[in-house]
C-alpha cells in the first residue's frame, strides 16, 4: 500500500467514536504514537501542537463505566506503521 491513499495524519485524534476528533477514515491504517521518543500503546487520545496524550489509568472506571484517563504531557510524534 502506497502512502498516497493513506489521509494525513491530524494535529489532534481521539480513538472515541464519540469525540469530535475521532476519523474513522484514518483508523483503517495501522498508526503509531511516538511518546518522549518512545513508542506507545495505549494512546486513546494525542494532540502534537499541543504536546499531549491521554491514556487509561490502570483499571479505573469513572461514573458512564469508561476508563479513567489521565493526561501526560511531552514531545508527541504520530505516524503511520
């Protein structure tokens, strides 16, 4: 697969289908989160301008049953696998 059919890859991204910054178009890839130069895989939600990502908090739950998130803050890099 070429990267010329893959859309580019946005500043901000959620993998919560009720984000507004969720894009199914560009989950029919497999993507990459790069952390303070390490990879990472339990990202729900990046913003690279920003600095950001927010990933769950061990097993806990808040009040609608989703994963607690907790955000970390640094050098993000996104990028296609």
């Amino acid at each position: 697969m070429s990267d010329t059919t893959r859309p580019e890859l946005p500043d901000h991204l959620s993998i919560d289908p009720r984000s507004k910054h969720y894009n199914a178009a560009i989950f029919e890839h497999d993507i990459g989160i790069l952390f303070n130069g390490k990879e990472r895989n339990d990202v729900e939600e990046y913003c690279v301008s920003e600095g950001w990502i927010k990933v769950p908090a061990g097993r806990t739950l808040d009040r609608k049953g989703q994963p607690l998130m907790i955000k970390l803050k640094g050098k993000v890099e996104a990028f296609y696998k």
